[in-house]
C-alpha cells in the first residue's frame, strides 16, 4: 500500500511555526517544524520523523512581546544558531522534495493545527525570500482543528490529544517540533480510525484509483 493512493498524490506533511505575532506579512517565523509520515502495508500511517529549524527574524520584522511570553523563545540567543529564513525554507523543502520522491506522490500538502495559519506564514516567506519551488500545494490543507472538531469534539490541540488517548506535556507545548509531532499523531489517529471504520479501505477503487 502506498501513500500516493489515500491522498490522490499529495504527500501529508505535518507543519507547525512559533512565530513573532498572528500577521503573517509582517511578523517574523521563529521556529518552523515538519514533520514526515509513512503507511504500512495495511493502509495505517504513523510518525516517521520530524525536522526543526530555529530561524531567525527576518530584516524589519515585527516581534510582539507577548509573543516571545507566549512561546519563551529568545530570538537573539546565541545557542539557538539560527538558520536566516531562505536557508531554513530551502533545507526544509529539499528534505520534503526527497520524501516525495521516494514516496512517489506529485507534491505535499501541508496538514496543521489551524492549518490556514501556518499556510498563510508559510506562503509569505516563500513569497518573502523568493523562493521558485515550493512543494507544497498552493491553497489546499488539512487541518486538524476541523478534524478534531469532527472526531473528538474538541479544537483546541492539548484537550484533542487528551481525547485521542495521545499524552500532552504543557511544559514542551509551543515548541515547534512539539506541537507537530503530537499534531501528527492526532492527524495519524483520525486518519487510521476513520480506515477501521471502513471509511476508506486499501485496494478499493478510490484507493487505487490514479
């Protein structure tokens, strides 16, 4: 069974940002996240790996104080050795690129918890740093707040893992890396329990369909 059947092509690619403030045009990207998914033979997908990149604010951007309280990143610490933002982009998307490739779907499709806010930073730094190929979809996302909303009755992402049976420690909440990993796993658990409920099953035409 193979990835590019489930999702008609697109590579799922769990992403997370802890940002400078809620606009995307002007506040910076302090830590970006991603983290890659693999299916087993019996259609279930899990957690394969996650990426993370300290990046550093780009020239003129806005920075909130109540941000940095939020979140507790220090974006001028030294020990952070942040990556300038056409760099962390470009690592990430060639690791993402090789995932596609070696998982023979067209392109990824960006999968996030309030999924429009990550796609809309996202896609002003790519715009930002003049970035050709960007291997994510344009427009489309899923997002595992709606999901939740649908499996658990739950949006918020701590109180969707806790109904989901996956652990939540609020000490490593806001990190990056954290938060996409545990956003995966809900994703990989909504998605596996919806294919136990014969929502969609390996080997059926949808599934094989190209």
């Amino acid at each position: 069974m193979s990835m590019k059947s489930r999702f008609r092509g697109f590579l799922p690619v769990i992403v997370d940002m802890e940002t400078g403030g809620f606009s995307s045009s002007t506040d910076a990207i302090l830590e970006i996240a991603a983290t890659v998914v693999r299916m087993d033979d019996t259609g279930q997908i899990a957690v394969h790996e996650t990426h993370s990149f300290n990046v550093a604010p780009f020239e003129g951007a806005n920075i909130e104080q109540s941000a940095l309280d939020f979140t507790g990143i220090d974006p001028w610490h030294p020990f952070r050795e942040a990556l300038a933002e056409k760099e962390a982009l470009g690592e990430l998307f060639q690791i993402i690129r090789r995932e596609i490739r070696d998982q023979e779907c067209t392109r990824a499709i960006l999968v996030g918890h309030n999924a429009h806010f990550d796609a809309g930073f996202l896609n002003a730094a790519v715009e930002r740093c003049e970035i050709k190929r960007n291997p994510f979809h344009p427009f489309s996302h899923f997002d595992t707040a709606t999901l939740s909303g649908l499996a658990y009755g739950q949006t918020v992402l701590a109180k969707s893992c806790y109904e989901a049976g996956i652990p939540f420690d609020n000490e490593q909440a806001h990190s990056a890396a954290y938060d996409a990993e545990r956003t995966a796993e809900l994703f990989c658990g909504i998605v596996n329990t919806w294919q136990k409920l014969g929502g969609w099953m390996p080997g059926s035409p949808t599934a094989t369909e190209e």
